[in-house]
C-alpha cells in the first residue's frame, strides 16, 4: 500500500487563516437601447447591470438593511461595460445563476452595443444571505469572492504580473475566475466567463456512466484545476460533479463558497492540519475525517472528492450516502474490498482504474494517494 506523501503531519492543528476582505463595485440595473447581435435594437427593462462608479467594503454592504442612495444615480464616470440578463440558468442558493452577455457604450447616451462575450451571472439576494448566514448556513459569499480574488491575484503573480482576462485565466487554470463583484441594495452580483456545455453531472446523467479513457482525461483537467488551487493555498471543500463545469473540452472548477486557507507554521514553510469543524457539503463527496469532525488536511480531501468524482464517472453511482461506518458499502469499499464488489457487479473496469479507486478512497487519510501520486499511477499513463 502507498502512503499519502504530501500528508502534513498530526500536529500542529492550526484554525484557517481568514481572507482579506473584499472591496464590492456599486452597480445599478437599467433600462437601455440595445443594439442586438442580430441588428435589432431593443428597450431592454430592468434587465442591464452596469456599474456607478463607487465602491465599498463588503460588510459595510451586507450589513446595511438600508440603502439611501438614490439607485438611479450613476456617477459622471461614465462605464464602458455593461451586462445584459437573459435567461435564468438554476436556482442557486441564495437567488439564481442567469446568462447574459457584455454590453460596450456605443454612445454618451446611454446606448450600447451587445457583443459575443458570454458570461453567467449569480444574483444574490442581500437578505437571503443575511437570513441563511443567521441560520448558520456554511457556504459564505464573501469566502467565495475572497477566495477568487485571491485565486486572480495568485494566477496574475504567476504569469508575470501582466494583466489578463478573466476567460484566459480560467483556459489556463481550470477554475472560474471573476469578472466583476457587484452590488446594489438589493442584490449581490457575482459576474464570471459563461461554461456552455453545463454541468459535469448533467452530462453525466445523459450518458449513464463515462468510458475509462473520457474518465482520464477529465481526471487530468481536475488535477489541474486542483493543483493551482492547493499551489494558491487554498482547499475547496466542497468538489462535487455539480461544482464541475464543462468549457468545450474542458471542465472548470466553480462554487467556492466553502473555500478555506490552509494554515502553515510559523515560518511558513509546512502545512498542517486544520482544527476540526462543522461538516459541510455533500454527503456522499464529503471526507469521513470531516464528516466526524476531526482535524483534516485541506488537500487530502479535495483529493477524497476527486475520488468520488471518478468512481461515479467510472461507474455511473454514487460510492455510498454518508462517510460513516454505519453505512456497509462506505465500510467494504473504504477498508480494501473494492475490487470483488466492482468485480461482482460487472463493471468491466481495468484492474489499474479499479487500484486507483481504491487508493483514492481508502478511510485513512495518511493511506490515500496525493496528487502528484494519483497523476503518476500506471493507470493516469
């Protein structure tokens, strides 16, 4: 058996460091002309955001219940991009995830010209948030802003310091990068590249279960999405086939709600443990370590996620529904009886897809592989 050789060791057991807050751009929503892509020019109703020019720190906004600022203002700057609301894609947790497109000025009037650039839109209502987060829901939006904030900043750092597109990030990440943070007094907006093909689940679900060499590929892109993750010092938490894109030919890493920093020593040079906590996420993709709240490492179980991702890839099920002992297929497939029931269920998996499985899946943390690991196993050749 391998043993995980990235695994932190048992002690310290530090609390995640926080993210710095972010700063949110006001917006206010519209009424234009709208010159189409196919020529037609429309009175488009309460359907355009665009930004006034100011700009605030995100709790001041979030704990605000009053916004007395005139909505219809808009500063004498005048913005040269807008987005226009089409159709709704989801509901989302706290409001709805919608199309739309980017907008250029085409004149002072407060005319504009649609362009082909797609993106999605997360609209979140302010009191929906206030009330979820009173009830001590986990999945946090100013985590997921920090989050990617950090994220641009690290991937910015890593190509030089040059300034580049939210879209050119993500090709060369693998993870949803942000466009825009926006606000009014109503409503949270979170602005990124559109991901046409939906979700991994959704495609999942049309063709029943992937081939093992469909299932390989998408591994590949995962890990890299992962890796410039953990390089950033970030653990997702909460990776799942609904939290997985699909760009073309590629899959996008989004939802970074639960997103943590990883804590390191003092002279910051080793990771450790992060100091037990609630459970949150999915069930079935959730870390036994993290379901009995125990102290975990923030890429360990991004990694157990993974694994869940590509059993049901492989197989077209999920492993098991809880992490838990008490719960006989987590207790065979988790403790090395992977291969007879796989066998028994005539699965016709390669006996290198099925010892990757289980070693991504085993109960001990310290016994599963990392990703350097999972990359060079024979069956990733």
């Amino acid at each position: 058996m391998n043993r995980n050789d990235d695994y932190p060791p048992d002690q310290p057991q530090l609390d995640p460091p926080p993210f710095s807050e972010p700063i949110l751009d006001r917006c206010v929503v519209i009424s234009p002309i709208v010159l189409l892509m196919n020529g037609e020019r429309r009175f488009c109703h309460n359907c355009v955001i665009v930004k006034n020019g100011l700009s605030a720190p995100y709790n001041s906004v979030s704990r605000s219940q009053n916004d007395e600022e005139d909505p219809g203002k808009i500063s004498r700057q005048k913005p040269e991009i807008a987005y226009l609301m089409k159709e709704e894609i989801r509901r989302a947790i706290y409001g709805r995830v919608v199309m739309a497109t980017v907008l250029r000025r085409a004149n002072e009037n407060d005319c504009w010209t649609e362009t082909n650039e797609e993106c999605a839109i997360k609209e979140m209502s302010w009191d929906k948030i206030r009330n979820g987060l009173g009830e001590g829901r986990l999945e946090n939006p100013q985590s997921e802003i920090a989050a990617m904030r950090h994220l641009m900043r690290f991937y910015t750092n890593e190509v030089g310091g040059e300034q580049v597109s939210a879209s050119d990030a993500v090709r060369d990440t693998g993870i949803i990068m942000p466009l825009d943070f926006l606000y009014d007094h109503q409503n949270l907006y979170t602005i990124t590249p559109f991901c046409s093909s939906g979700e991994l689940l959704d495609l999942l679900d049309m063709r029943t279960r992937f081939t093992e060499d469909e299932s390989r590929q998408i591994l590949r892109n995962l890990l890299q999405g992962l890796e410039w993750l953990h390089r950033a010092g970030l653990t997702h938490k909460d990776i799942s086939l609904e939290n997985i894109m699909v760009n073309a030919d590629m899959t996008v890493i989004i939802d970074m709600g639960m997103c943590l920093q990883m804590p390191f020593s003092d002279d910051n040079t080793q990771r450790s443990l992060i100091r037990d906590r609630p459970p949150c996420g999915k069930l079935y993709y959730m870390a036994p370590e993290v379901f009995d709240q125990e102290p975990f490492d923030g890429r360990a179980v991004d990694m157990w996620a993974v694994g869940v991702c590509l059993f049901m890839m492989l197989t077209g099920q999920q492993p098991w529904d809880r992490p838990s002992q008490l719960d006989a297929r987590f207790q065979h497939f988790t403790n090395g009886y992977l291969t007879p029931i796989l066998t028994q269920w005539n699965m016709n998996l390669s006996a290198d897809a099925i010892d990757l499985l289980q070693q991504m899946l085993f109960r001990d943390p310290h016994d599963r592989l990392s990703l350097e690991q999972v990359r060079h196993h024979p069956w990733m050749m």
